[in-house]
C-alpha cells in the first residue's frame, strides 16, 4: 500500500506542476508566415538557385527559424537558398517558434530541366506593314494613315473624314506605293444601339494571341483548343471560356482579341467596362484597351480604333504607334524570334515545362511571320534569386493588380470609356462604344514564368452587372 501511495502522490505532484506551468505560459501573438512571391509556389531550372525569404509577422527575440526539407533540418537563418542537379518536386517547411508556440508553412519548388533552346536567326524586314488598307470613319474625325516598318520614321498621312464617300489615301516609299481606302461615314451616333442587353460581350471577332507559352491549346482552366483549330472555332472557344471565366490568354506583346456587345455601351462618366484577368502580387501583366463604334453600322469591327489612356500614356514608359513582327521557327521546341518598329529585336522563349507543344504558333496564322500593331509599355520586370517580378502600373489596363477593385461585377479591373484618345492623345469624346480589343502591352519574359502574357477572363458592360 505505501508503494501504491507514494507513486500516486508522484503522479500528482508531476501533474499539478504540468497545469501550473500550462497556466503560467505567457500568452501573445504568433508569428505570422507570409510568402510574397508565387503564393508559396516556385520553378526553378537544374543547377539554378533560388532565395526563399518570408514575411514574418509578430517576430522578437525568442523567435527561433527552422528549416526542413524531407525530414531534415537544413538551416535556421531568416532565409534559405535552395538548388537541386536533379529534377522534381520539393517541399520546403519553415517552422518559427517564439515564446507564445510555433507556426509552420511550406513552399513547394518543382524544379526542371534546364533547357538549351535554340535561337534560330532573326530575319531582316524586306516590306512595309500595314495594320488596315480600308476602314470607316464617322464624319467629322480625323484618321491617321501609317507604314510601319520602315526605316523612315514617319512615312503617313493625316485625313479629316469631311466629306461622306469613298476617299483614297496613298503613301509612297521607297519607289513602292499603297492606296488606302477611307468610307466617310454619318456622323457619330447615327447607328447607336439600345444599352439595354446582355452584360458580356456577345461574339468574338478576332483571337490573334502572338507567340507564348500559353496559347497553342495549352490552358490553365478549361478545355484545349481543337488539333488544327480554325479561326472561327478559336472565336468561339474564347467566347465559351468568358461564359465559365476561365482564362485566355494574348501571348506576347501585341497579341490581342475583339470582341463585341449586343448592345452600345454607353459612356456614363464613370466605369462602363469591366475586364478580369489575373493580376498576383508579383505578376501583372499589362494589356491595353481599344475601343471602336459601329461608325457604317454592318456590326462589324472594321471602324476606328481609340486607345483607352493608362496612366504611361503621356510618359516615356509607353511607344505609341508601335508595331513588332514575329517569325515562326523552321525547327520545332525552339525560340520565336521577333524584330520591331524600332528595330531591335529579341526571343519569346520556349519553355516545354510550362507548354511542350512543338510551336508556340496559332494554326489558324498562316505563313511564316506575323506584324502585331498597336502600343507598347516598358517592360519593367525583374529577375533574381529565382524569383521573378513584374509590378503593375498605376492605372488603365487589363491583368494589372492596381486596376482591381470590387465592382457590380465583383473583383476585377473596371475602365472609362471618357479615356478613350485620338491618335494625337485628344479626347475621343465618345458617346459610346460596340467593340473592344485588348492586346498585350509588354515585351519581356523571366526565367520561371515565362513571356509576359495578358489573360483574359470575362469582359461586361459595368452598367448592367
């Protein structure tokens, strides 16, 4: 019996000091893990390094780092540099304790093969480009007519639609001449519609995505376009993914879509557009708007284009008037090349972990190359340590997180139909709009991410979410 006794009054005593010490724990705030880059989530190639360095809410003197990758302790620094020669997929977990308890996160790091992707040569423009040889204006507009491509800078016109017909505007260059037809229309709002209909945007005209990692049926969401898909079963397969808001993408700069509503939009003053794409903390990727009316009223887009002002469209960050050429590689997993209006010239890269497609070309392109026109914002991304960033700019674009508030039509960028400029950076004054165009804004591409490459999810009238 005392045997019994004493070990009952051991127990005791051990579990009355175990509450006095639960009882005396200090309580206070956690430490808080944040990963800024990628949601947690990075690519890294064979051989390549990448610097994992958390955000950390409530940190002080007791707070104490661990990291662990597949049951082992690898460091207790602030941060961890991470490299593997072999491909696969890792997960990394940090652990922070500090006098109140502890908290844990994990990464996870696919790491690829790295990849000697051929840089086929870049050709030598032989011809001037035009992004139209007809169009119709209202009455009353001025038009510009330009040659892109050439080594003079400005080889253009200017034309005031004074007179209703059909007017020709011919540039010449270098011994070569090209006519220019311009249909004078009624004045504008001869053939506006009613702004009742449906909020989205009713047909796609044109899916043109330039070269990209993400077009040629590789999706994130969704269904993959038809082998040897047509033009017209590309319209209709953006179109399907805006009803689910699944994303498209443009691919590289100057890759666009437009598309059209059953409706005139009318310009309130406030937002009357509404676009989703999908901006991250580290990853906008600019896309620019143009928008049009229906100036011969045939419910076509084949009238003037107006760019929507952004807040780089008075600056240096923007060229206007801008036009780059791509050229399909002869050999398959290689690089496109491509050579712009200013004459420099530079590589889409190919990247098969992201898209193993042999060519990162439409089917429905035909021919070897391809001219893109429209304006071009700086490329401001960068790239270190692994990790890549490419911020947004203020205001004023597609897929840019500083555009995305809550609206009638939920989270996603809202715009002004009142920004719409004149090719000389006037007000349009438009009263209202029947189609818009978004093309990728951006030149550029990092390491794990790929080519800069606006996305497209849904695209409404504001005024009727």
């Amino acid at each position: 019996m005392r045997i019994l006794l004493f070990f009952f009054l051991i127990l005791s005593f051990v579990s009355c000091n175990k509450n006095d010490s639960e009882s005396e724990k200090p309580s206070g705030p956690l430490p808080v893990i944040t990963w800024v880059m990628s949601s947690g989530r990075f690519t890294i190639q064979t051989g390549e390094s990448i610097q994992l360095v958390p955000d950390i809410e409530n940190l002080d003197e007791t707070s104490v780092y661990t990291w662990i990758i597949e049951g082992q302790t690898v460091g207790h620094d602030n941060y961890y540099t991470f490299t593997s020669s072999k491909p696969g997929v890792y997960y990394v977990k940090l652990i922070i304790n500090n006098r109140y308890g502890k908290v844990e996160d994990e990464v996870k790091i696919t790491v690829v093969e790295a990849e000697n992707v051929e840089l086929p040569e870049i050709p030598e423009h032989t011809e001037w480009q035009f992004p139209w040889t007809e169009i119709n204006v209202a009455q009353g507009r001025t038009i510009k007519v330009k040659a892109y491509m050439t080594d003079d800078s400005d080889v253009s016109e200017v034309f005031t639609a004074s007179e209703p017909g059909r007017h020709v505007v011919t540039l010449s260059y270098n011994g070569q001449s090209q006519d220019f037809v311009i249909n004078v229309c009624p004045e504008p709002g001869t053939y506006r519609r009613s702004s009742n209909g449906k909020a989205m945007v009713n047909r796609v005209y044109e899916y043109m995505p330039a070269p990209g990692h993400q077009v040629n049926g590789y999706i994130i969401t969704g269904e993959a376009y038809p082998k040897d898909c047509t033009h017209e079963q590309a319209c209709d397969s953006v179109l399907a993914h805006f009803s689910r808001k699944w994303s498209v993408s443009l691919g590289s700069q100057g890759g666009y879509l437009i598309a059209g509503f059953d409706h005139s939009v009318p310009n309130g003053g406030g937002y009357d557009i509404c676009v989703k794409g999908n901006p991250f903390s580290y990853q906008s990727e600019p896309g620019i708007i143009w928008v049009s009316q229906d100036d011969n009223g045939d419910g076509k887009p084949n009238d003037q284009w107006f760019e929507l002002e952004g807040s780089e469209y008075f600056t240096e960050n923007e060229t206007r008037e801008y036009a780059i050429t791509y050229f399909k590689p002869e050999k398959p997993k290689s690089a496109v090349g491509w050579r712009d209006s200013n004459n420099d010239t530079g590589y889409v890269p190919y990247l098969s972990y992201w898209n193993p497609s042999p060519y990162y070309w439409q089917p429905w392109v035909q021919g070897n190359k391809r001219t893109y026109f429209g304006s071009r914002l700086r490329d401001r991304s960068t790239y270190e340590k692994g990790i890549s960033d490419i911020p947004p700019y203020d205001w004023g674009y597609v897929d840019n997180l500083n555009d995305v508030i809550a609206g009638p039509a939920g989270r996603m960028g809202y715009y002004k139909i009142s920004n719409a400029r004149t090719y000389d950076g006037q007000p349009a004054n438009l009263q209202y709009i029947d189609f818009i165009k978004i093309q990728t804004g951006q030149t550029g591409s990092t390491p794990n991410l790929g080519d800069i490459s606006t996305e497209v999810y849904y695209i409404g009238d504001a005024h009727l979410e």
